[in-house]
C-alpha cells in the first residue's frame, strides 16, 4: 500500500538506515545503475531485430531443444526426476503470462523449448534405465537370442537379449549383451536362441577425463555387459512364450539374409563395401580400406545417410515414373508423378529399415519424406525447415543422438547445404541450361565441388572434436568418387534388390562391384599423396560451442546481423591451438602411462600394454606414433621401477614397484602409482596410487609453475546413471 511504513519480519517498523538501504536498493535497481539503463534499449532494439525475423524463430526450435538435452548431460549428478518437467510447466506459464509484451515472450518462449529438451532427456534416460554388469565375471554360462550377428576382424560379434548368466540374479541380469567369437560363426540369425561360456565385464569407462563416453552410448543401447566366448555357441530351446517371433527379429533376419546373399555373390572387399552399402553392415571392410576411405575423405560414402537415401528415392521415383508414362491412358489421366512418389516413400521407408536406421539414415529419410510430401501436395521441397523439423524429431525420440558424431555432422552438413543453395536459388534459376551435355557435366561436377567443400567446413569442426583428424585432399577424391556412386553403384544396388527377389541378385552386383573397385582404388590413390592427412588435437568443448552457435547463427538468419556468426565459427576453429593437453596421463589400471615432451608430443610408457588407451591418447593429442620413453630431451630418466619426469619446475615420479616409493616418496612433488602407497611421502602434495585409479578411473595431470591440477574421469563424468562404479573393470 503506498505510503505504508516499511515494517520487519516482526511487524515493528525498520529503522531509518534500514529504510534509506532499501530505498536506495530500489533506486539503483530501477533507475540508478547505468547498465539497468543501457540495457533497456538495447534489450528493446534485440527484440525488435528478433521480432522483424519471427518467421525463421521455428528453425531455432531443435536448437532450443539441443541446448536443453545438452544441459541435461553436462549436470555433474543426476536431477530429481520431477526437476524437468516442472521447469517445463512453469516456462510455458510464463509464455502464457508474457503475451502482449515482446522481450519477455521471446525469452519466455525460448525457456520453454530449453526446458522441453532437458525434460525429454531426463525422461528418456529413465525409460532405457536397464541392469548393467557390476563387476567382471569369468567363464560363466550364458543364454540368449540373437538379437544381431556382425562381422569384426578376427571373427564375430554377438549381440543377444533375453539374457540369463549362471550365478546371476535375474534383476541384476542386464538386458543386453555384446560378445565377441573367436573365427566363423555365421550360422546364427536373429531369433536364434543359443548358449555359451564367456568372460563379461561392465561397459569400459573413458580412457582420459573428456574422451569419449561409451559407458554412457552402451547405457541408451541397453547394452550392460561386453565380453569374448569360449568356444562356439551351441543352439538352445527356448520356451513356448520365448520362441514367438517379433518384427525386429524379422528385420533381423532380412538384413542378415542380404548381407550374407551380397557377399556370396561378390567377394573381397567390394562385396564387403556392397554390403555396406544395402544393410549397412561395414564389419567386413578390411582396416586399410577404411584407413584410405577416411584418410581420402570419402568415409560419408560408407554412412548411409542423405546422398544415399536421395539417390534411392530418386531412382524410384524416376523409374517408376518412366514405367507409368509407357502407359498412355494412365499418363493421360492421373497424377503418375504423385504415384510415383508414394512409390519412392515406400522404397526409401524399406532402405531405412534395411540399413539398420542409424541417426543420419533417420534424418535423411525425414528429409525425403517431407520432399515427397511436397510433391503430394504440389508445393515446394526442402527448406530449412524441413531440416529444423527433421532435427526436432530425432531429438524428440532419441535426446541422447545429440551427442554423437553422426547426428552432428549429419545435421550440419544439411543445414549448411540448405542455407547456401536456398541463397543460390534465385540467382541459379537464370543460369543458361540448354548449352549442351558438355556444359551441364561442367556445372554437375562444379556443384559436386560446391558440395564437398561446404559439407567439409560445416562438419570439420565435429571431426577435429571426435576424430582429431582432417582429409586436406577430399574434393578431389569426391569429384572422382561421388558421381560414380551416383550414376552407377547406387542405381546397380537398387537392382540387386529388387533381383534379390528372383534369385538374380549377381546380375546387378557385378557391375556394381566394379564400381566400388574404382571408388577403393580412388581413396587408395589420394589418401597415398603427400600430406594428405592433417592431425589435430582435439577441439575443446568451448571451441566446439563457438563453432556450433556461429554456424546455427549464420545459416539460420536473413539480415546482416548472421555474418557476426561467421566470426564466432572462425574463433572455434582456432581453439585446438591455444589449449595445451594434460602433461601426465595414466590409464585406470597403471599399466600405461603418458608423458609431454618439451616439443608438445606425447611418450608412451609401453606400445603392448593398455594399447587401445595409448591410440586414443595420441590420437587426441594429433599424433600417430608415439615420442621415445624415455628420450634425450624430453625430461625422464627411468629404471626398472619407475620413471622420473621433470616439467615446470615439477618433478613426478612414475611409479611401477613398490621398492621405489622409499625414494620417490622424499623427492617428488606428485607421485602417480600403479602399485598402492602405503606410506608416507614427505615431499608429495599430490599422491595417486592404484587404489585411485580404480576408484576414479584413468588420471590426467597438468602441470604448472605453481602446483598441479588433477583431473580424473569420474570427477569430471560425474554421478549419472551410466556411470560405472569402482571395480567395474
């Protein structure tokens, strides 16, 4: 009530300094701080620019989305469960109450898409929620079905549900399990139920603090358990209730019935790469041929994802099309080229299936659904909306995607395509088309060119992040390679399937090997050339944001004001520079161990021990082989029992015996142990032992002139629901 007296929680009136703070509190709040001032108007300005771009605001909805679901993962606990769906509630309130003034609606609107992200996360991690393994188990007897038989160097690989281990109580069971068999094993199907004897153990923790998570990617598979056989699996009865057969056994089946028929009737590694181009299956792909795919940069060919499912439309489309017009009366008379359409959702609808409808197959197919759609209704195809749609949608049914190479670069590769041809529509609708076939194969492979060198700078920021590593010479091996997957590999697989039918399968699959044999013999040729592989280190998180929202800023707005986005995504592409790796790294169970040479390379304790950590280790760091342990200049001097490493001014003992605690324990200032550390050590203000590493996972030390920052993976993963606890390995 104005003019009332200012009271205390008791009632009696505040005293008169209490009176003038709170007076002046007020002031400063509503009219006295000049950043309260100069905020006003640019805040009124911000909002009107916002407002004269409102029909792109939909574009911004799966950004929302990601920002939500990101925030959902990057919390170091896991949040009541009620937490996202009450901020989701009372940010819609507040959009409801915000209507009629602008600035507060716009934020309003924005927190509610943020919070529907983290609510659709949080909620998708409870309905995956599944047992995992606590802890290593030998030789034990188990039971399953075959849920999916690939193929891995050495042998095969296992995956079975309806899982039953001996010795294990069903609750503690986890529902999925992944085994490796030693040799050929080709006999089992989806749906098969069978029995062996295996090692298991729990998902892997990360090799180093902020590498990549696959506990976390097993836990949204349902995956709680990962081992090798003893042996072959024998055939089991399963139970009158077990043996009914379901659509993903089904599926199962078909996919493994494909490869198996492609491979028969193809051999080496174009069979290998046929097949992974119908089903998706790229297990039998010999390592060098991967090596020279991804060092050529023509990897994408392999991922089934928008060049594929387009072509795959686009043949159907067009052919059956072409078979209607044969028939006078039904060109004349009906809408062949809706038909047509209907006919090439149906094809693309069956290939999604058929490939294992991974995140970027999803998106592709969505994208041509929509393009479809528009045909249908007879009005205009891809737009980034469609995109932005797409995107809402894998978010929506799998949060957990967004963090994953293949919906990152998916999305950004198509974003950016849309955003630059969208803005070449006008101008490339009066360029001249009737110059003969000469000219229109010049402007075919110019706009191949284009494509690869936008799809190449929208994604090179996720594969520097994930994969530390950059093809320098991927035009031209995509101007060689892509169209003949175009006009010739995809059209013969298109074929082959629908000869797979008869019986006639290799009548297509041979010509379309000797496609493939060129496109292998294209990523062989450039990935030899000289330099043809830039190692990086990787990307930090905050580069990967710049880079991220300086792109979505770019492509997704009209007026001047998106070319600030072109500078953000310049300043994150220059980050993997400006931040120095951990100098010290030891693997969770002490028996590897990482040095940084004064030229900035890293040095491996042991090229046999803990080899997977040491790749991943170098691969970080933008390395391929390891510096000399110990070298002339790079600070270690090492015995039979440990090693001394000396840095900044720090001195690290790296310790492998016990006998040398004694004397490491007097000088060091961090001591890293692979053996537990029983007694006193003096000098040391940092002690890790092996009772450490197997609390807190693999350790990364950085040193600096005065002191040391230790970081481990589970301090930094945090305590989620996929993260395995101590002893798990």
């Amino acid at each position: 009530m104005t003019g009332a007296p200012l009271e205390g929680t008791s009632g009696e009136r505040l005293s008169l300094p209490w009176r003038k703070a709170l007076s002046w509190l007020y002031a400063g709040l509503y009219a006295g701080f000049p950043v309260v001032r100069l905020a006003r108007p640019a805040g009124r300005r911000l909002a009107a620019a916002l407002l004269a771009e409102r029909e792109r605001w939909p574009l911004w909805l799966p950004v929302g989305l990601g920002a939500g679901i990101a925030l959902y993962f990057a919390l170091p606990v896991e949040p009541p469960p009620w937490l996202g769906q009450i901020c989701a509630a009372l940010a819609l309130l507040a959009v409801v109450a915000a209507r009629g003034r602008p600035a507060w609606f716009i934020a309003a609107l924005a927190a509610a898409v943020v919070a529907g992200g983290f609510a659709v996360a949080q909620l998708r991690t409870g309905l995956v929620a599944a047992p995992v393994l606590s802890g290593p188990l030998s030789y034990a007897a188990v039971t399953g079905r075959v849920v999916e038989n690939s193929v891995r160097s050495g042998g095969r690989r296992l995956v079975l549900d309806n899982v039953a281990i001996e010795g294990l109580d069903p609750a503690a069971t986890p529902e999925r399990v992944r085994i490796t068999l030693r040799g050929e094993s080709n006999s089992w199907v989806p749906g098969d139920w069978v029995g062996l004897r295996a090692n298991l153990w729990p998902p892997r923790r990360p090799v180093a603090p902020g590498a990549f998570d696959f506990a976390r990617k097993a836990y949204f598979e349902r995956l709680g358990a990962f081992g090798f056989a003893y042996g072959r699996p024998h055939a089991i009865a399963p139970s009158a209730a077990e043996s009914a057969s379901g659509l993903d056994n089904a599926v199962g089946r078909l996919r493994h019935d494909v490869t198996g028929r492609t491979r028969a009737a193809l051999d080496g590694q174009a069979g290998a790469m046929a097949a992974a181009l119908l089903t998706g299956e790229r297990g039998a792909i010999g390592e060098d041929v991967l090596t020279a795919m991804r060092n050529a940069g023509l990897a994408h060919l392999l991922a089934i994802s928008g060049l594929h499912i387009g072509l795959v439309a686009a043949i159907v489309f067009f052919a059956v099309r072409a078979l209607l017009a044969l028939c006078e009366p039904l060109a004349l008379r009906y809408a062949i080229k809706k038909w047509a359409a209907c006919a090439a959702f149906a094809g693309t609808a069956f290939y999604l299936v058929l490939s294992g409808a991974t995140i970027s197959t999803q998106r592709a197919f969505l994208m041509s659904a929509l393009v479809l759609a528009a045909i249908l209704l007879d009005r205009t195809g891809i737009r980034l909306r469609s995109v932005a749609w797409a995107a809402a949608v894998v978010l929506l049914v799998q949060p957990e995607s967004l963090l994953g190479p293949s919906f990152q670069m998916s999305f950004a590769a198509v974003t950016a395509l849309v955003a630059v041809y969208g803005s070449l529509r006008d101008r490339s609708s009066r360029w001249p088309v009737e110059k003969g076939l000469l000219y229109r194969w010049f402007l075919y492979l110019a706009f191949v060119g284009l494509t690869t060198v936008i799809a190449t700078t929208a994604t090179a920021p996720f594969i520097v992040y994930h994969f530390n590593r950059l093809a320098v010479y991927g035009l031209a091996a995509n101007l060689l390679a892509v169209p003949m997957m175009a006009f010739w590999i995809m059209p013969w697989g298109v074929a082959a399937l629908v000869l797979m039918t008869f019986g006639l399968e290799s009548w297509a699959l041979a010509p379309m090997g000797w496609g493939i044999d060129a496109v292998i013999a294209v990523a062989k040729t450039v990935s030899g050339w000289p330099g043809s592989v830039a190692l990086l280190p990787a990307m930090p998180m905050a580069g990967l944001v710049l880079t991220v929202g300086g792109g979505l800023w770019l492509c997704l707005w009209q007026r001047r004001w998106r070319w600030f986005g072109a500078l953000a995504f310049a300043a994150g592409l220059l980050t993997p520079g400006l931040v120095r790796g951990p100098d010290v790294l030891v693997d969770e169970k002490g028996k590897l161990f990482a040095a940084r040479t004064a030229d900035g390379a890293l040095a491996l304790s042991s090229r046999r021990s803990a080899r997977f950590s040491g790749k991943m280790w170098l691969r970080r760091n933008g390395q391929d082989v390891p510096a000399p342990w110990p070298g002339d200049d790079n600070g270690l001097r090492c015995d039979g029992a440990g090693c001394i490493y000396r840095a900044k001014g720090q001195v690290v003992a790296l310790v492998r015996d016990s006998r040398a605690l004694a004397d490491d324990c007097r000088v060091a200032d961090v001591v890293m142990s692979a053996v537990p550390v029983r007694r006193p050590c003096p000098s040391a203000r940092v002690v890790i032992d092996r009772i450490d590493l197997w609390r807190g996972g693999a350790h990364a030390l950085y040193l600096e002139a005065n002191g040391v920052r230790v970081e481990s993976v589970i301090a930094g993963g945090g305590e989620r629901p996929w993260t395995p606890r101590p002893g798990g390995d």
